[in-house]
C-alpha cells in the first residue's frame, strides 16, 4: 500500500459514511423512544385533570339527576356481518413491541394487477401508489436478499399525510417493524373471519388470513369507517 | 410500516446523497472534525421532515445543501467564525512571494511507519488553517485535482499547492526516520 492509500484509509476511518449512518439511526431510535416516553408522561399527567373533570362532572349529574351507568361505551360496531372492537394500544398494558428485520425493499416499477386486491377499496383521496417486495435473506450467514418475503402497496395523500398500506403474502406473515401487544386483546369479525384491531395514536393496524392469503394493514389518518368499508372489500 | 416505509425512503436518499453533501460539509465547514456532526444534523432534521410531508417532487440534493447550510451557520458563533477567520486567513500573494518549499515532493517519498498514519491525519486535522485538512481531504481522498479543489474552495492553485508541498514536509520533518513524533 502507498502513502496515499494509507492516508486515504486513515481519512475514511474517521470520516466514514457507514458509521455516520449508524450514528444517525440510533439517533433515530433514540429519538422515537423519546417521543414515546414523553407521549406516555403527557398521558400520565393527564389522567390526574381528566379525574377532576370526571368527578366535577359526576357531582354536577348526581345533583341534578342520577349518574348514567354507560359512561365508558367500548368501541364496539355492530352489524349483521360486522363486530369490530378496536384494541386501542395508548391503553394496554405492554403497548408497542419493536421488532429489527432484516430486509431489502424494492420498488415495483409497473404496478402489476395484484388478484388477492382486486377490488379493495380506498378512500379517492388517496391517489398516490406505490408497490414494492419485500426481500429477505436465506439464512443468517446469507449476502443476498434473495427470498420474497411479501408484497406492498401503499395508498397514499401527499397533501394530508393519510395513507393505507396493505402488505400480503401466501406463504409467509408480512414482516413489520413493530408489533402491537396482544395482551388482553379482543376479537372483531368480519364476515366470519376473526381479526384483532389495534389502534394508537391516528394509526390502525390489523393482520389477518383470508383464504390462505396473510394480510398485514396499517393505515395512518383514517377513519373507523373508512377502514371497516376496506376490510370488507378485502373479506368479502 | 410506515416507519419502515420512510426509513427506505430516507435509506435511498441517504445512499444517493450522502457522498455529495459530504464534500459540500467538508468543504463549508469551519472545522473539518466538526464534519461528522453536521452530517448527522443534516440527516437527522431530513429524517424529522420525511415524518411530516412528502418529498418526491423535489430536488433531494438541493434540498439537504440548504438544511445543511442552516445547520453549518447554527453550528458556529459568531465567535468562533471571527476566531477561526483571523487564524487561519491567509493572503495568497504572500505565499507566493515567501514560498521557496520545492512543489515536486511526492507523500510517497515520506517514509513514516505504517500504523502512525492516523496520527498523521490527526496531526493534518489539528491545523489551524483549516484549509489544510481541507485541501488534503479533497486532494488525498476524494483524489481531486488542485484546479478542482481551487474552484471549490475560491483560492488561488498557488495557495493550494503550498499547502500541500509545505504540509509534506511538515509531515517529513515530524514522522520521518528523525521526526518528534516517530514511534521508534
């Protein structure tokens, strides 16, 4: 090795994109944990005003007439084909669960007609998609991102942020990032298929099987109905 | 997904702009170890606003140049601009004229042992003209030519090569065989 390359090499040890990288997704990380705990602290010092509203309410009932049992309605519709119970996660005990993948994504340049969505149905708004494959490696020891591992569309708003994702597969469980715990969770059915629906924040999440087909959606920014209308044009 | 999504999203951008905002940052800064904190700035406030709106139908890489900017100036006081200014400013003419350094030394002729070379970058590093780190980055690692660098850095090829030539010998005089900073 010259001079030049060994200075080359002490230069790019220490100013290396590859750690600056890593540097700024732990960053990330710890930014995303930070905006967690301070959401779970906001909700904390919350619940302390929300009792003085609650009591201040309930005296203000009890002097006029007595205090109505169904004050906490759950979140539950009720149609013939429909039950859908909403686990909302801000309220559960383990909350968001992470989850590292290791995976490849790429893009889908002609959106090619996908059969298992024929039909689904997403609010006009939404005029923004993309497609992409989610690749994975083998095996651990595995260089190549060679096993597909599922499809994704994404529906998206560039203007208000809303968006719908829907991934699937036949053969494997769409993989994601985070993981809603389950504990306490209940069941909605749709059309006689059984699904847990979680929501935080402004997102719903839900993972289902319909005739053999694993779908995984997550949607941030829309609403109850506009999601119930989308899973029964999935669940059919 | 959504997270995952903008993380691949903000993954390509990273791989098609990082090596340009690079040099940019080298090149603006005042200090080229503050370098890697800019970078991060930069990415971190592109991370942050990937979150908020949609960034397809813009120029990426003009884009990131102007959040960086923001952070270089936020980055430095007054204070610290005034200092590093009057340290390191240099009249190229003056050069010139007191330059009597041979522009012919190659660094390969330097004999310095293998493992000092990070020593050497940090000796480069810790000049007070800054220009020098600079001009070595451009020169060394990215293997720019010293027109090119010129251009870049609006000084004169004069004042580029002295840097050069004057810093090899720099580096002889201290990391050669009989060098105050030889490891023997």
């Amino acid at each position: 090795m010259t001079n030049k390359e060994k200075l080359k090499k002490a230069i790019e040890q220490d100013i290396n994109p590859k750690d600056c990288y890593k540097e700024i997704i732990n960053k990330i990380e710890r930014e995303e944990k930070m905006k967690k705990k301070n959401n779970n602290l906001w909700k904390w010092s919350f619940v302390p005003i929300c009792l003085v509203t609650i009591i201040s309410g309930v005296l203000l009932i009890n002097n006029s007439k007595e205090l109505n049992p169904n004050i906490n309605i759950p979140n539950i519709e009720t149609k013939d084909n429909v039950s859908l119970y909403i686990n909302d996660i801000s309220k559960m005990t383990q909350g968001v669960l992470r989850s590292d993948t290791d995976v490849k994504i790429t893009n889908i340049e002609n959106i090619s007609y996908f059969k298992e969505i024929a039909g689904i149905k997403i609010p006009s708004d939404l005029d923004n998609k993309e497609a992409h494959e989610i690749y994975v490696k083998p095996d651990k020891d595995s260089q190549e991102y060679n096993v597909l591992q599922s499809y994704v569309v994404n529906y998206s708003n560039t203007e208000n942020n809303r968006n719908i994702i829907v991934s699937f597969s036949k053969d494997n469980k769409p993989i994601r990032d985070y993981y809603f715990s389950e504990e306490g969770s209940k069941m909605s059915k749709i059309n006689n298929i059984e699904l847990k629906i979680f929501k935080y924040d402004e997102l719903y999440f839900t993972e289902f099987n319909y005739e053999g087909i694993n779908f995984d959606i997550e949607t941030s920014k829309i609403t109850e109905q506009e999601l119930t209308d989308l899973l029964l044009s999935i669940i059919k | 997904m959504t997270s995952q999504y903008n993380l691949y999203k903000f993954n390509g951008i990273y791989d098609k702009t990082h090596l340009d905002l690079l040099k940019y940052v080298v090149i603006k800064c005042h200090n080229i170890n503050d370098t890697n904190d800019i970078m991060q700035e930069t990415y971190l406030e592109l991370w942050n606003i990937l979150n908020k709106r949609d960034l397809s139908n813009i120029n990426i890489k003009s884009y990131l140049i102007g959040i960086a900017n923001n952070k270089i100036k936020k980055h430095y006081t007054l204070l610290q601009k005034l200092k590093t200014i009057s340290l390191s400013q240099t009249n190229d003419k003056e050069i010139e004229l007191i330059d009597t350094i041979e522009d012919k030394m190659n660094i390969n002729d330097i004999i310095i042992k293998e493992d000092n070379w990070n020593t050497v970058w940090k000796y480069i590093k810790s000049k007070k003209n800054q220009d020098i780190p600079k001009v070595f980055y451009l020169y060394y690692k990215l293997e720019l030519s010293i027109k090119e660098i010129s251009k870049e850095l609006k000084k004169s090829e004069s004042y580029i090569k002295h840097l050069i030539y004057r810093t090899l010998h720099e580096l002889q005089d201290n990391f050669g065989n009989e060098g105050k900073y030889n490891d023997k």
